[in-house]
C-alpha cells in the first residue's frame, strides 16, 4: 500500500471536493471513515475536470441516516445512500465486500465490511480504486497511481476474475481506453479476448450507454477496432449478425450515427428495438439515415435551403464533421462547394423561416380564403406554400401568400 498526498498543480480544481467536505467531515465526527473514491480520484490525480464526487465510507446505511437529516434509499441494500447537502445529492457508499456473481454481471449479494482495503479490492480497475481523505492524502493499495502515470488500464487482481464477475467492465475497458487514451495491459486485454462472449449475458441498455462514451473518446479509433478484434459485436442485438469489420471509425462520432452508418452500409430495414434506444434516439437516427441519403443530390442553393430547413442542423453538422467516416465506409459524400460547415451556417442564418409554425397563414386560413373543405389536399398545399416561403419565392406575408396560392395552386 502506498500513501502520498497529490501534489497541488494550479489546473487542478478542489472545489467540488471542498464542496463535499462537510459531509465527510460529519461521518468523521460520528467516530467513522470517510473517503473520496472512484473516477473523481482517479480524474484529479490526472489533473482531468472533475464532474461526479463519490464517497465510500465504513458507516452503515443505518448508521449513516442516523447522521444526516436529509437522505434518500437510492439502493440501500447494497450500501448506497443519497445524502442531500446544499441541495446537491452526494452518494455515500458503505465499505462493501460482495459475494459471487450471477449471470456475469450482478452479485447475489453483499456483506458490510469495516476495511476500505476490503473495499477496494472488489473495484474493477487499479485506477478507479484509490480512495483520498479530506487532506488530499491518497491510499493507493493496487499501484493505481503507478498506472495512470505510465498510462495503463490494468484490472484489480486477476483480469479473468474481475470479468467473470461483471462482463460489462470489458466494455468499459476499452470506453476508458477512448476517453483517456490509455494503453490495456496484457492481461487484462488476453482476459478479454478469452472472455468477450459473456457479454451476451448483459443487458444492451447497460452496453449502450457505455458504447456512447466510446464513440466519443478522443481515441476511438483504437478502441473500435478493438471491439472488433475482440467480436464484441457478435455478441450484441442487432450488430450480431452483422460484418462489423466492414466498418471503419477514425473519428469521435455520436452512436446514432454509427447506427446510421452501419444501416446505410448494410442497407438494413429490419427494426431497431433489440437495441432499446429511446425514442430521441431512434428519432435521430432516422434522420442520420435521411441526411446521408439527401446529402449527394444536393447541387443548388434552393435545395440546400430546403435541406437545412427540413432537418436537425446539429445532426447535419455532425454528418460533415465525420465526413471522413463516411468515406472511410464508402458512403457518398456531398459537392463541398454546396455543402460545408460554413454554407450550412449562412444558410440557416438566412431563412426566412426556421418551421411550419413560423409560417403566416395556417389550415384553417386556407380552407376560409380557398372556401374548401379539409381534406388531404390541405397538407400538400401547406408543404407547396413552405417550400416557396424557403427557397424565396414568396415572402412569409398573409396577403403575398395567398396571392401565391391564387396563382400557383389548383385543389
């Protein structure tokens, strides 16, 4: 075991630290430990921004709301519970040790324990298992420190146990790897090779969100073809029967878009459910999809506008930013004298209207200026009016659109 203080450096900010102190502090004052643990440890030692603080403590779940005034059950028969300090919720975790584990990725059970060795000893990697007091001191007792300076993800104890226990922390192995751009060693990532397949085990909700941060890291290229090496994919819904060594990432991009990239390369129609994305995700994939396909034929200014106007700017941009994504999975691209990051911009900037709601007649004005009926006309004319708005041919006025319609529409 090692015990250092981390040294002060002017980009490393204490302040949520400090924020929390108060609570450890209290737990301290009541004769028991408290410590700072996990990935905000592990990001401070890094000198990373710090966003979540968690505590581990030798309190009980009892003994800890006994303390405090004000907490919440979240998961209290595993030890957590949400202190409410200052009107922010900080989770507050007893030591544990836990017994084994079911189906690759829950314990049956855990025990309370009065050690934070103990504790530690069941986290998954050596950089996530150094424990810090309110003086800034650093129980490193797995050589965690060691390893984020030479830039190792290394497993507590024996890889292929750490694995067997839990199969998600394979996947969040390499998720690690994109975001910190560190290095897996050896046998850790041979545990992982030997192990994959346990991930069929896991929930794909549990997969996905880590899959997202993946897909973001600023070593993504790596990582993905790692999960590929591995044929992680194989065992996922909806990828598992898929080539995935056909697809290529050089870049950080949203999983929504991998998902678009991967049902425009396969040309895939089959439903997207086996994956249980939310509806916003969905939403956005099909709008990749729609993009992508859009993208090629766009050679005139009255079809950019239209193009901007008609879909999600954000995700547009998105799709030009990976544009070398796309030609790595050799999707067609765009004329970037049409289509750029800057055309897109000047062209959002310049419509006269950003949605239908924007527009200054409706249905019913319609139906009273044409004296008709509803009926599946009203759509197409409400479509034919936007278009004109968009594209310039008629300025967004009541009185100049219903001229428009005069002259241009028949029902």
């Amino acid at each position: 075991m090692s015990i250092t203080k981390v040294k002060a450096s002017n980009n490393m900010d204490k302040s949520l630290f400090e924020q929390a102190r108060p609570i450890l502090e209290q737990i301290q004052d009541n004769g028991f430990e408290a410590y700072y643990v996990g990935g905000s440890v592990r990001d401070y030692v890094m000198g990373r921004n710090i966003h979540d603080i968690d505590i581990t403590t030798s309190a009980t779940p009892d003994e800890i709301e006994s303390i405090f005034s004000h907490t919440i059950p979240v998961g209290k028969e595993h030890g957590t519970i949400n202190v409410v300090f200052n009107d922010e919720n900080y989770e507050v975790t007893t030591f544990r040790a836990e017994e084994d584990y079911v189906d690759h990725r829950r314990p049956s059970g855990v025990t309370f324990v009065r050690d934070l060795y103990e504790d530690l000893q069941r986290r998954d990697f050596t950089m996530n298992a150094i424990a810090m007091d309110t003086a800034y001191k650093l129980y490193d007792y797995f050589d965690g420190q060691q390893d984020i300076n030479n830039r190792i993800i290394r497993t507590v104890g024996i890889a292929a146990e750490r694995f067997q226990e839990d199969a998600l922390r394979m996947i969040r192995c390499l998720r690690f790897q994109s975001q910190l751009s560190f290095e897996i060693a050896t046998e850790t990532f041979e545990a992982m090779r030997t192990q994959m397949a346990d991930i069929k085990f896991l929930s794909i909700e549990r997969i996905v969100i880590e899959l997202t941060k993946l897909m973001r890291g600023i070593n993504v290229e790596e990582s993905f073809n790692h999960l590929k090496s591995l044929k992680a994919f194989n065992y996922m819904p909806y990828f598992e029967h898929l080539d995935m060594n056909q697809i290529n990432v050089t870049e950080p991009i949203d999983l929504e878009l991998l998902i678009a990239i991967v049902s425009v390369k396969f040309d895939i129609n089959y439903s997207l459910k086996p994956l249980k994305l939310s509806n916003r995700q969905v939403k956005d994939i099909n709008q990749y999809i729609q993009i992508m396909n859009a993208l090629p034929s766009i050679i005139t200014k009255e079809q950019l506008k239209m193009f901007v106007y008609d879909y999600d700017t954000n995700l547009i941009k998105n799709v030009m930013v990976a544009a070398d994504v796309l030609k790595a999975n050799d999707i067609q691209g765009h004329e970037p004298l049409i289509v750029n990051l800057q055309t897109i911009d000047e062209t959002l900037h310049h419509l006269p209207m950003h949605n239908r709601k924007d527009m200054m007649v409706n249905g019913g004005v319609l139906m009273a200026h044409l004296n008709a009926k509803s009926g599946p006309w009203l759509k197409d004319v409400l479509r034919q009016i936007e278009i004109a708005i968009v594209t310039g041919k008629v300025s967004n006025e009541e009185t100049e659109i219903l001229k428009w319609v005069n002259n241009h529409v028949k029902i």
